[in-house]
C-alpha cells in the first residue's frame, strides 16, 4: 500500500449550500450541506479509505494499529490534523476557538488553530477576522452592547488567498466563500453571535457560548504575519503558506502542476493531499493513480518520494509533531 484514498463525509449546516456537487462532482445528500470532511479521524466524520489492501478501514484505526504509516507518532493522542472544504452559502456563526490547554481542560479534546485558502468567492465576500477592542473590559462591553459594527474587523478576500486563524482569533467566513480549510483535529467552536438565526429542527436561537467565547478570545488582536513563499520548479510552482515556528500544529503548501513534478517529504512524515483543480496522476514505486478535483488522499511514511503529472491544484499539508 502506497497511498491512501479516502470516501468524503458531509454535513448539513444552516449556512451551507449545494455548491460541492457542482464545484466537485460530489454525491451530496439532500439538504444544505456546508462541509466536506475530507481526511479526518475525528468522531464526528471518520475518513474511509476507498482503495488497496486498506479498503474500508477508518482512518483513526489505521493511526492505532498501522503505526508504521505515520513513522513516529504517539498512537495514544489523536490523529492530529483534519481536512475540510466549506461551502459557506449564508454566513457562519462569529465564533472563536479554544488553544490545546483550555479544550484539554473544559472540552476533553485538542484546540483549533486553522487556516482558509480560498477556492471561490462572489464578488464583495469578505471574512471577520479579529476584533477592534483594545482591552478584556472593552470587548465584554462592546460584546454585551451587541455593538458588532465596531467590535469585528471584516477582511475582503477572493480565490486564491490564504488566512491563518489561530486559536483564539474571533473570525467567520461569511457568504459567498467556498474554502478549503486545514485545522487540529477538534470540533469545539464556541458561537459569539450568530445573527438570531433559528435552528430548524428546534425552532430555537441556536444556542451562544459568550462566557467561553470571552475566555479564549486573544485580546488585543494581532493579525499574523504571514511569510508566503514561492518556488518556481520548471513550469511549476511550490507556494509555502505557512510553516513552524508562526504555524506549530502544521505547515501547508500549494502544489500548481502544469507538466510533472517529483515530490518527497521528510523521513517519517505523511502528507495530507486535496486536488481542488484540474486532473492528472500519481505515481509511486512506478505505480500510477488518477487524480481528480475534488480527490483527497494521504501518502504515508513509508513513501520517500512520489511524481505528479497533469494540470492540476493540490493542497498539501504536515503535521508538526
């Protein structure tokens, strides 16, 4: 086995649309489906591997019982990383997640430290990302006012850019924006204000979490400074998102491949892959895989290095130990 293939899991969300079976080719359930899990061992969406001798095992046994996969890794803490595309048809709820302590502590599970690249957005769609308030006392003011014109910073975006989201950086991708998303595997986001929509299936305000928000919430904001860098190889391109030490869960990058391009990555890691564009193949130890958009799959530590032929976008990303 030299690479690992797997089946999408899809949740419907209040916000979400059907724009992944048109953009991807998807095979979408009904109703408003908001999230593509791509790679994922968490609970709430556990990855299935659809080819080779591992064909319909879950992801997170294969972490507990196939170590050699994932070279060195302590198979007693969860598979660390997760892999989303997000199909934000409305907006999503103003929200902020939690770092590795306190989600340890009140949630029993990691932080969330995430990032965006933008695949899509309509014209005018723009994210919140950060905050305006200067002190913890002004933003319980400005939160308690229900005073978000001046509380959120709002930040334009198009296709192709790319958003570190730190834990504890109040943000939300609002309508328009389809994104694929690479975060810790964690599924705590504490809502701060969610537009007074109400949940469909309750007839209730979906529920806010405004005393954790403002535990977590980083004040004042900072935005990161990211350090984007690109490596022109023949006719292709490596684009370098972000990496340790800004980045300490994970380093990401972009894959442009317009002929053929030969990857590898350290001894001992793995590499989490989703084709957003284009087609081509995959070969390994002379073995070829079709890749397609809206693929996602994994290479594993045993792999040293592999080739990538075709016209096509990848998204590629590591975990930091």
């Amino acid at each position: 086995m030299d690479v690992l293939f797997f089946k999408p899991v899809f949740h419907e969300k209040i916000w979400g649309g059907r724009k992944l079976a048109d953009m991807f080719g998807y095979d979408l359930p009904d109703g408003r489906i908001g999230e593509c899990w791509a790679i994922s061992a968490h609970p709430h969406g556990r990855s299935q591997v659809e080819n080779g001798s591992y064909r319909g095992q879950f992801l997170d046994d294969l972490w507990a019982h196939e170590p050699e996969l994932f070279g060195s890794h302590n198979a007693d803490k969860p598979f660390p990383l997760l892999t989303k595309i997000l199909d934000a048809e409305d907006s999503l709820s103003v929200q902020v997640h939690p770092d590795d302590a306190y989600a340890e502590e009140h949630e029993h599970e990691l932080g969330k430290t995430e990032c965006w690249y933008i695949i899509s957005a309509d014209p005018g769609a723009y994210l919140i990302y950060g905050h305006q308030a200067k002190s913890r006392d002004e933003m319980k003011k400005m939160i308690a006012a229900g005073d978000w014109e001046h509380f959120l910073k709002r930040l334009p975006v198009k296709a192709g850019d790319f958003v570190y989201v730190p834990s504890g950086t109040v943000h939300a991708l609002n309508a328009g924006i389809v994104a694929l998303e690479t975060q810790q595997s964690s599924d705590t986001t504490y809502r701060l204000y969610d537009y007074d929509r109400v949940d469909q299936q309750t007839h209730e305000k979906r529920s806010l979490h405004i005393q954790k928000s403002e535990e977590v919430i980083t004040v004042p904001f900072k935005a990161p400074e990211l350090q984007i860098s690109y490596q022109r190889i023949g006719d292709n391109v490596i684009t370098n998102y972000v990496e340790p030490p800004l980045s300490p869960y994970f380093a990401v990058w972009g894959w442009e491949i317009f002929d053929s391009l030969v990857l590898h990555h350290e001894i001992g890691a793995y590499t989490l892959c989703s084709v957003i564009s284009g087609s081509g193949s995959l070969v390994i130890n002379h073995e070829s895989h079709l890749l397609q958009k809206g693929m996602h799959f994994l290479i594993p530590a045993t792999v040293s290095d592999w080739q990538i032929e075709g016209q096509l976008h990848i998204i590629a990303s590591e975990a930091v130990d």
